[in-house]
C-alpha cells in the first residue's frame, strides 16, 4: 500500500481524502453530463420531464461509476491483504534455514493429515530422528558448517519424503519429524526415537 494506515488518525486521513475526490468526481461528472444533456446555455428553456430523466440517468451513471472504482479498489485491497495472510502463515509454518516445514507447520499439518487417516481407517507412522553429536559439529566446524549440515540432512529428508508422499518437518534445532500414511490398511501410529 502507498499510505500505511497504522493510527485511528490516518484513517480518518484517508476517508476524508477518499470522501474528497468521490465528492469531485460527482460535480465534474454531474456538470458535464448537464453541459452534454442541456448546453451551454443556462437560460436555455428545457421541459421538466427533460430534467427529471436526465437528473435520473445522470445520477445512476455517477453512481455506479464510483461505485465500480471504489468496488474494485477494495477489491485489490482485500486480495492483497489474503495474499499477505498467506504468505504470513506460510512464513509462521516454515523454517527458514531448511525450507522444511517447522514445528507449527508440522503440527498443523499433522494433526490434518492424522484426523483424515483415522476417519478413513489408514495406518500411520510417524518418525522423530534427530543428529547425533550435533553440538560437537557446531563447537569443533562452526554453526555456519552445522547449518549446511542441517541443510543436506532436511534436502535428504525431503527427497526421501517428497517420494513416499510424507511430511517431513525440522522439528527443533537437529530433530526431524516424518509423518506418513498408508492406503488400505488398518490405523497404526507409532513414535520411534532414532538417530542419524
């Protein structure tokens, strides 16, 4: 948006510029509809009938051409506002280091994927790994080293995942979480704890 409009002030600001223009595109409509309708003439005589449907069509014209403008700049608004709340919940649901799904995103996503398996009667397993000896990375090769550790370990992860059709998600710090279900057969959920 050009203006942000953060205080209860600069929302006042906008109606009343807002107000403003809608009130002088009216009069520069209605005076050159009246000049196209009646000349230029102001002591042209015209019948009152005349006057009457004109007024009414001039009206209806003015009012549905603002109505249309400001209709569709609400319009764009509101789609850039939905497209915002959507990238901000991708955003809130994503890590940033790995590109996986975070512990929100996983959670959420989870609970989703394991409703629908228990209502349509799937197995389901559900995998916790997490790095061994991931501090000892750190300290002795430095964080930017372990974070392109935890890189190839989500991208190997997630090709693994992408493959199978499961979630995979880094879960906290070195854990992961995998989640996946299966056609056909009967609900079973187990939790392992492994190391990588």
């Amino acid at each position: 948006m050009a203006n942000d409009i953060i205080t209860h002030r600069d929302a006042l600001r906008h109606t009343m510029g807002r107000s403003a223009v809608s009130v002088g595109l009216t009069v520069l409509l209605t005076l050159s509809l009246c000049f196209l309708q009646f000349g230029s003439d102001p002591d042209a005589l015209v019948r009152v009938g005349f006057v009457t449907k004109s007024s009414i069509l001039i009206s209806m014209m003015i009012s549905g051409l603002l109505t249309a403008a400001l209709s569709y700049r609400s319009a764009l608004t509101m789609r850039e506002l939905a497209l915002t709340r959507a990238e901000l919940q991708r955003i809130s649901g994503t890590d940033q280091l790995t590109g996986l799904l975070n512990r929100r995103g996983f959670d959420q996503a989870a609970e989703s994927a394991l409703t629908k398996a228990r209502d349509a009667n799937l197995p389901t397993t559900v995998l916790m790994c997490d790095i061994d000896r991931f501090k000892a990375i750190n300290d002795q090769f430095g964080h930017d080293f372990g974070d392109k550790v935890l890189i190839a370990v989500a991208q190997v992860l997630c090709s693994f995942a992408e493959r199978r059709q499961m979630l995979v998600a880094r879960h906290g710090g070195e854990e992961h979480a995998i989640d996946r279900h299966l056609l056909g057969h009967p609900t079973v959920l187990s939790l392992h704890a492994t190391s990588i």
